[in-house]
C-alpha cells in the first residue's frame, strides 16, 4: 500500500493481515502462514504457538486486552465470548494467547439453536479458526477485541453454523470446475468464487425510534398510516446525500476500511431515508465474513449520529423494503469464467457454465427461495418494487438470442445472423450494459456475474451462497461427466480441442437449454402476469417462509446436499426445523407486540379523542349551541366505530395469539392476518384522532425528518 493509501484511508491497519503477519512473525512462520491462507489448509500445528504470540502483539499494540473466535451461529447474526489476555502465573499476572487457544475455542455456547443435533448427541460446541479469514480488531469506546472469525461445529463435527457448509460448498464448485477445466485442457489452477453484497437499509433519527416500540422489539413499524408524500417525486433516489447522512456514511467508510472491506459506493436508494452502501467484490467467505461486519458497523455508527439503521426488509408499508444484492461469479485461475471472453475457446468455456447456471436455477428454483426465505422478506418479495418469490434468470434478449442459436442452429429466424457453434463461432458482442436494464428479475446476468436480488436486507449471504455453490456445483459436475462420457476431450491443448469435442459440448448444451430455457424470463418480473405464466412453466411459486422452508426437507435435496458434502441429511433438516421456529417465534413477538400497542397505547388515544367528542357534543347541547354539534356528532360515531373495531381487533389477535399448533402451520398466518386487520383500523383512526395526541411518531416524521 502507498503512503497516499494508508493516509487516505488507513486500509487494512485493524486487520491481522500481510504487512502485520510480516512484522509480527519469522519470516519462515509468515510464509507457512500466507501459504495456509492462499491454499486454505488447516494451519500447520507446529507454527501455532509462534503465529498466537504475533497476533496478540500486534492486538495489544492496538489497545486489544481480550481475544474472542467470532461466529456466525444459526440465528443468523455473529457471536462472540470475550476472553482477556491475562492470566496469573505463580501469583503473577501475565498476558498470554496460546496457540491452541487460537485454534480452537470451546464456547460451549448451548444456548445457541441446533435443531436438535446437540440434544441428541450431547455434543458440546468448538470453534475452529478459518484462516481465510484474517483475525482483526473490534473497537469500542474504551477497548478493543481481537476478533478471530472461527466455524462453529459440535463435537461430532456437524456444522452449527452458517460459515461450515459456505466452505463447504466452496471445495464442492472447486472440484466440480475443476474437472470441467481438466475438460478444456485448462492447466491446474485455483477456483475462486466472488461475492460483492451491496446493503441496503433505511435510517431513522433515534428520538423516533425510542417511542415505536414495536420498531425496537421487531424492526419494522406494525402501524403506521402512509404520509401525504411517499416516494411518489422518486427524488431521493440518488438525491443529494443531507450533510448528516453523509458524514454518518463517512465515520461507516472509514470503520469499515481500517477493517480491511472495500466500501465503495453510496447513495440515496428509491424509499425515503434508504441508502445504500455497496463494497467492491472479494472472495466469498471473506465476503460474507465483512457483510456480517458492514451490518455491525452500519449499526454502531448510526447510534453515535443520533440515528438507529433498520436493516429490517421492510420497516415501512407502502414504500421499497431492504435488499441485499448478492453479485456471484466464479473465477478460474484468475480468469473470471462468466466473463464471454474474446475468442471462441473462452466463449466456449463461458457459454458452459451460462448453461450450468441455467440448468442449476431451474432443478433447485426451490432452494434458493427456501435461502431467502424469513419472517421479514416475506413482505418484501412480491411487493410493488422488490422480486417476485418465483425464480426466474433474466439473460437479456441477445444472450437469450445466443442462447437460442445455440439450441436451434437451423431455425428459420437465425438463418441471417449464420450458425452459432460452440467453441468454434465468436459470440457476438455483448455490451454490458444491454444485460442489465431488468431490475425486476430475481436472478439477473449482469455483464460478468450473476446478480441474484432476492436476498433480503438482514440476511447473511451464507445460506443463499452456500446454496448457489452447491447448485452450481452439481450442473457443472453433470456437464463435465457427460463429456468425459463422451470420450472427446483426448490430448487436446486449450484452443486446440477437436471438432468431436465441440460437437459433444454443443449436444450437452442444447439438451440442457432445452430442458431448463423454461427458467429464463427476460420480461418485467413486477407484472401481475408473470406469476400465471410461470405456473404454466411450471415453475415454483412458494409464496410464504413455511413453504419456501419445505424444500429443505425434500428427498431430492437432502440428495443433493449430500452428494456434494456440503450438507447431511441432520445438518439439512436442523435447519429446516431452526428456521421455522425462528419464522413461528418473529411472527409470534410482532403479533404480541401489535397487541400491545394496540391497547396500551392506541386504545387510550382514541378512548379520549372520543371522550372529549362526545362531552364537547354534550356541553354544546346544554348550552343550546346548535352549530357545530352535527359535526361533533359525526366525529363522535366515526370514532366511536373505530373504537369499537379497534376492541374487537384487539381480542381477535389475542385470539389467534393464544391457539397453537404445528410449525409452520395455519396459526401464523391467523396471527398475521388479525396483525393485517388491527393495523387497517389503527391507520384508519390516526386520521380520526389529534395529531397531539397520537402516541406514536408518524411515517411523515419518521421517513422525511432526520
Ligand atoms: P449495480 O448492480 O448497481 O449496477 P455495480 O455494477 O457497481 O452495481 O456492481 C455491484 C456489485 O457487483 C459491486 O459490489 C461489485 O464489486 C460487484 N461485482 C462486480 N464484478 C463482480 C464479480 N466478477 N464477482 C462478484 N461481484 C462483482
Ligand atoms: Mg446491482
């Protein structure tokens, strides 16, 4: 890094990477290190010690006194248990971090969800480090901790965390493109597979926040009638970003550089008070690793501006939720593999794995639904602006051309443009641009990489990587296996294959085209059309968590998962029955938490508004006022209705509050539909009921004053 770098942004200076690893460790143990870093290998035992003493120096030299391995468990957020440095040694206290305490960690962490695994088999719960993720340093106001990112797994080995199966899933694509690779004659090189997580989210000024209560205990505003101005003008949308904001995305950048992460871009996004912030892509695990951290960040920054960041999907009805666009591409041997390429041989390559992500989206369409699938994306997905909860892939009209050409060489239409043969024609250009003016798509080309935009704001790219891989894994291993079936590839140097090598591909491509081209959907995904189409497709349509979650129990996937060691069959339905519960337990909190509101606060609001109706009505009358009464007791009627709408909606939630029944079953949808209900009469009164007395802060405060 130049000096002009590190002054500009101190990039990197929080995090045990390459220049502290050479300032810190023997050059010996610095090239082992980098070494185990670059191949991924477990960390050679016998330099263990020596790489321990080198990172707590360099912790302690930044105000580091504990140490923690940082998880990521099930609930979907990131762990810690902070241990301090001291000891007492013979009477002395001392600072000391051993090698086994880096390596591993046995935070027992019980508590944690583990769909049943832990309870049958008793196991306890270790941490391991990833050294693919380098160790780095967590401020707060009067400390720091040495953060070392760890999988968390039970002691029978089975995964208890979201990083486990991301790795995972990362060697199955890994052996997969590479024996495709070995295919085209590709010398051996490493596969790299990239993630670039542009986050959204929405801001609030804290003093709002503080009185919506059910923003602190849910994250998104059960009540709430729409303000006068939404985001109809669209003139926030890459606005210019109000000098609070800015300075808030400024202390955001400049945390999130000393951590290492690439922030890159922010602006405005499409509702009031939404931003986003978008980092340059990294490898996927660390990618993953430092979207967890641009969450945690994002979180903390906004608490020293005053401000509280909702990264909830959808905190506010009636304007855009929160997405999380998670930017995918594989990379061989630097070479990124979803890139067209120039000459015949890398279209070739590029045209294969295009058709393998085709082929992948379509066979587990429900999977990656099931990745995406929470309690909070449920009111994002299928709303007015975010992605249908269809999967379909959008390739843009001239590589669905390409694509046509290549499935039906001799159809009348393409005889103008020539045949389009797999290794052997140049693919026409395909400016970037052009593949990218759908927003409605789910699953999107974009010029080099998949885009898929049904992640919702909260969640940890993880599950839906960790789902892509594997996916993907899977329809390359099929091609490559059918090749190598069809005895082509022989000695072949690359750019040298034989015509029976391209002939086989091209079969191979069109029988996979004609089987999946079902998935691809290049039209506007926010049409009330698309849905009926796609059923006639076939494709599926899992509107909700609980049936989006079933695909995880489906014999074909569980298949799948396993196949590919990504995944068993108890790891697979654990987290089946832990996302449930979650769904059952979030739905559960806002169903008592709009109870709540609802007549500890609502009711008495509107109690009193009618109260002073009726008496102002009532003293009028003695007095022998007449005008003016007729509106009084119009009022008094309105809101006596409300009132009585109010009640009855209040113990019809109680109602529903109070069955139980199976996970995922009916009752939650009773819960949220009596949810529904309550919150139309409650919008309904605040038109009803004195801006001074309503006691809770409005969408027209909340959105546009900060
Ligand atoms: P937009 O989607 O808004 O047009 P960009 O084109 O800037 O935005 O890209 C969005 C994200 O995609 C960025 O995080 C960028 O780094 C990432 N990205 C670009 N190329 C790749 C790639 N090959 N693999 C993964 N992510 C990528
Ligand atoms: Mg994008």
């Amino acid at each position: 890094m130049t000096e002009e770098t590190k002054k500009a942004t101190d990039f990197g200076a929080d995090v045990f990477g390459e220049e502290a690893i050479r300032t810190y460790l023997s050059k010996d143990t610095a090239k082992k290190l980098q070494a185990t870093i670059r191949e991924g290998k477990p960390l050679d035992p016998s330099i263990a010690g020596e790489v321990a003493h080198g990172i707590r120096h360099w912790a302690m030299d930044r105000g580091a006194t504990h140490y923690t391995h940082w998880f990521l468990p099930m609930t979907g957020a990131t762990a810690e248990k902070h241990d301090s440095f001291l000891e007492i040694k013979d009477g002395e206290p001392i600072m000391q971090f051993s090698g086994k305490n880096l390596i591993v960690g046995e935070p027992d962490a019980s508590s944690f969800p583990s769909g049943g695994i832990r309870s049958t088999f008793e196991a306890r719960g270790y941490t391991a480090w990833d050294p693919t993720s380098p160790a780095f340093i967590k401020r707060h106001s009067n400390g720091a901790t040495l953060c070392i990112p760890t999988a968390f797994c039970a002691y029978t080995g089975e995964a208890l965390d979201k990083k486990t199966p991301l790795l995972r899933s990362m060697q199955a694509l890994d052996r997969s493109v590479k024996r495709l690779m070995r295919l085209f004659a590709r010398p051996d090189a490493h596969v790299g597979c990239t993630l670039g997580a542009e986050q959204e989210y929405f801001l609030i000024d804290k003093e709002y926040w503080k009185k919506r209560p059910d923003l602190v205990l849910t994250g998104r505003t059960l009540f709430g009638a729409p303000s006068a101005k939404g985001q109809q003008l669209e003139d926030h949308y890459f606005g210019t970003i109000p000098d609070r904001i800015l300075s808030f995305m400024n202390d955001v950048e400049r945390e999130l550089w000393k951590l290492g992460i690439p922030a890159k871009t922010r602006h405005n996004e499409v509702a009031p008070a939404q931003f986003e912030l978008a980092p340059q892509f990294e490898e996927l695990n660390l990618a993953s690793d430092h979207n967890m951290l641009v969450m945690d960040t994002l979180r903390n920054v906004a608490e020293k501006h005053g401000l509280k960041c909702l990264l909830h999907e959808k905190p506010y009805a009636g304007v855009n939720g929160s997405g999380k666009h998670n930017n995918w591409s594989v990379a061989y041997g630097g070479r990124n593999l979803l890139d067209p390429g120039s000459d015949p041989h890398e279209n070739a390559v590029f045209l294969t794995m295009l058709c393998a992500v085709i082929e992948a989206v379509d066979r587990h369409a429900d999977l990656l639904r099931a990745s995406v699938a929470g309690a909070g994306n449920d009111h994002r997905l299928g709303a007015n602006e975010a992605p249908p909860a269809v999967i379909s892939i959008y390739v843009g009209d001239q590589l669905a051309d390409v694509l046509d050409r290549i499935e039906n060489p001799k159809s009348a239409k393409h005889e103008a443009k020539g045949t389009l043969k797999v290794g052997v024609d140049t693919l026409p250009a395909i400016p970037k641009d052009a593949t990218d003016r759908n927003r409605t798509s789910p699953f999107a080309f974009t010029g080099n990489k998949f885009e898929f935009r049904a992640p919702g704001s909260s969640v940890c790219c993880s599950g839906p990587m960790t789902v892509l891989n594997t996916i993907v894994a899977e329809a390359v291993d099929r091609i490559a296996g059918e090749l190598e079936g069809a005895k082509v590839a022989g000695k072949a140097k690359p750019g040298e294959h034989t015509a029976a090598f391209h002939n086989a591909l091209q079969k191979i491509l069109q029988a996979s085209l004609k089987e999946h081209k079902r998935v691809v959907f290049n039209g506007n995904g926010y049409e009330a059309d698309w849905p009926k189409e796609a059923e006639k497709r076939g494709l599926p349509n899992a509107p909700d968590t609980p049936s989006a979650l079933a695909a995880l129990a489906r014999k074909e996937n569980i298949a799948l998962f396993e196949k590919y060691g990504v995944m068993t069959k108890r790891e697979l339905l654990g987290r089946h029955e832990i996302f449930l519960e979650e769904y059952a337990k979030k739905v559960r909190i806002e169903g008592a938490c709009a109870r709540d509101i609802a007549s500890e606060m609502i009711l008495p609001a509107v109690k009193a508004e009618y109260a002073d109706t009726v008496r102002a009505f009532k003293d009028a009358e003695k007095c022998g006022i007449s005008s003016g009464t007729e509106a009084l007791k119009e009022d008094a009627v309105e809101i006596g209705a409300g009132l009585d709408a109010l009640k009855a909606g209040i113990r019809k939630l109680e109602d529903a509050l109070g069955r139980t029944g199976a996970l995922g079953a009916a009752f939650e949808t009773d819960i949220l539909a009596s949810m529904q209900a309550l919150r139309t009469t409650v919008d309904t009164l605040e038109k009803h009921v004195a801006d001074s007395r309503w006691p809770l802060p409005k969408y027209r405060d909340m959105l546009f004053l900060y």
